[in-house]
C-alpha cells in the first residue's frame, strides 16, 4: 500500500506549525500516520525538511507542545547539516574520494577536465562563463558518474548472471539508487564524489536486487559474496554520506 494512504491531515487542519527555539521559528510539517503510536520528529538530511508525525488521533495543541520541547534538538539537528552551494572558483571538491581545487579558466578551449601539477592538489578545471561553471562542473560529475557506474554495474550483472535494462543518472535525495521489477538502475551522481569501494559498493546493491527485489537475508548474503567490502562502504556511508549534498547546486 503507498506511503500516501497511511499519512493524511483532517480536513481545515494546517499542514505545518511555527516552533521557535532562541529567537529562531522553524516550520515544521505536521503529518497524521494510521500505525504512529506516538509522536516523532525527523528531519531530512538534503531538504532540510522537519517532519512531525502524530497518531490518527493526537492533537495539534500535543503536536506543538511536543515539537516546542524538542526545539533544541531541533536547532542541534540543523546546525550540524550541509547546506549546498553552487560549484565556483576556488572550492575544495571530491572526485572518486580525493579532494581537488576547482579553478576557472574563462578563456580556455573545453568544458570541464582534471590535471595533475608537478606540486599541489589535483585539480578540477572549468572553461566558459562564471555564470556556467556550477552546471559545466555538475555536468562533469554527471558524466564520470555515469561511466564508473555504468562499469561497475556491469561486472557485477555479469558476476551474477542477470540483465541490466537502462541506467539512469540523477541527483536523487532520498536514496543512493534502486533497481526496478525490469532491471532499470537509478543512481545518485554524487556517488563519484566518494571513494571509489563506497560507489562499488551502491553498484553491487542495486544489481543484487536483480536477484532478490528485497533485503531478506538471501539478498544480504548474495551482496556480501559479490562485494566483500560491503560493510566498509556502509559504514563510510553512515558517517560522511550526508555530506556529499553539500557540493554543487541542484541544476535542473
């Protein structure tokens, strides 16, 4: 049954309330949930979004009293979160876990490329406008993403004997990637930013579930065959991958 159907509002009830901690007001969004027993607080690492989810039968009057006591964690919470900014000259960014210096070369032929120097970090380099370069450098991330993606998808499709539809490349919020009932892969570009084992790793996942369309215990033990440094990843994942929403802009 779609998430949809378990969440709801009453009708004339608002679909948010203003909690204010230390002289900030943070909107919260009030959601119903047919199986919520309690009240509970999230928030969503890349939106920022705070979430407040009440029993079918709670209160707003508890809802707010509820999100007012947790006002500091609320504050805590968003204060430790990427904010994303757009690509430009001068930034630290990652390319496959290594940090490289963005630099802009307005008359230079080309789009977007890396160079080694003798001395110093590598770095990212981008030609045309000032105006362009947060897209020519999301664009860049985009194609590598897709070709390291595209590989490693591959041998892990051919490892386990099974059909790999389409590969798409997107910058999703919610997840890493998916796989669909008709082999179609869907991932995350920000993946390339992080060590090369982390997007091994997402591959291996997503073409698992070609085998297993689940997380039962069989797909975990078919995962951790394929892909022994399963729980590096993770772990790598847990720690620093919120971070990765904190590099470029969404360009649509």
């Amino acid at each position: 049954m779609p998430l949809r159907a378990f969440l709801s509002r009453r009708p004339g009830e608002p679909s948010s309330i203003a909690v204010t901690h230390e002289r900030a007001t943070y909107d919260v969004q009030v959601r119903r949930h047919q199986k919520a027993r309690r009240y509970t607080l999230r928030i969503h690492a890349v939106t920022r979004a705070i979430v407040l989810t009440m029993p079918p039968r709670g209160s707003l009057r508890d809802a707010q009293r509820f999100a007012e006591q947790h006002g500091a964690w609320i504050a805590a919470r968003l204060d430790r979160l990427p904010v994303a900014s757009a690509f430009s000259d001068g930034d630290e960014v990652p390319l496959r876990g290594v940090m490289h210096r963005l630099t802009h070369r307005p008359g230079a032929r080309g789009v977007a490329w890396t160079e080694q120097p003798q001395d110093g970090a590598p770095l990212l380099c981008v030609a045309g406008e000032a105006a362009h370069v947060n897209r020519r450098a999301t664009d860049f991330f985009k194609r590598e993403a897709a070709a390291d993606l595209g590989t490693a998808s591959r041998r892990y499709a051919a490892m386990l004997g099974v059909t790999i539809k389409r590969i798409s490349i997107r910058d999703q919020t919610s997840r890493w990637g998916s796989c669909s009932a008709t082999g179609v892969l869907s991932y995350s570009w920000r993946l390339v930013l992080a060590p090369p084992f982390v997007l091994d790793y997402l591959a291996a996942h997503e073409v698992a579930h070609r085998v297993e369309l689940n997380h039962s215990p069989r797909f975990w033990r078919t995962l951790q065959r394929i892909c022994p440094e399963m729980e590096r990843a993770k772990t790598w994942l847990n720690a620093h991958g919120a971070g990765l929403h904190r590099y470029g802009q969404t360009v649509r």
